[in-house]
C-alpha cells in the first residue's frame, strides 16, 4: 500500500487526516466492497467533526486509487464502489 503523503493530488494536512480516518472509520478487506458515496459521505463527516479540511470527491477518489483499491460497480443499481475497503461498524452510511 502506498503511503498518501507521496500522492500528489493531496497536501500533506489532507494526505495526514486521510490517513487518520481511514485507520479510524475503515477496514481494508479483500472481500468487501463499499459504495463511494458511502465512503465519500463518511469522510466529510469525520473531517467535518475533526475539524480537518476535506477534499473534493475527485481527490478522494484518486487518493483511494492510490492506495492500490479499485473501482468497480455495484450492478444492482448502477452504483459505483471501491473493493478492499469497508467502513467499521458506528460509521456513518
């Protein structure tokens, strides 16, 4: 797994607070897979309660990316995901 402060779409703060949410609020699981809206509406959350500066959508999709997770999608709706990751329990959804 890549270490987010080489990405380069994200500043170090971000690239920091990334990381704390994803040991916080996450699990890396082969098995799982999580929408992105999921995801995406979990990060602003913790970021927002962390008083942390949240990035866009884009970037935190490039920086899940990063991280060696893949899209993919949902096919019963259309949705569009990330396999490897699965939010804890108590996380926002």
């Amino acid at each position: 797994m890549n270490n987010l402060e080489d990405a380069f779409v994200l500043g170090k703060g971000t690239a920091r607070a990334m990381q704390r949410w994803l040991q916080n609020n996450c699990v890396m699981s082969d098995r799982s897979v999580t929408s992105f809206a999921d995801l995406h509406a979990d990060w602003l959350q913790w970021s927002d309660v962390n008083d942390c500066c949240c990035s866009t959508a884009r970037r935190l999709s490039v920086a899940l990316g990063y991280l060696g997770l893949h899209r993919c999608v949902i096919s019963a709706g259309n949705v569009r995901a990330y396999r490897g990751i699965a939010l804890k329990s108590g996380a926002a959804k």
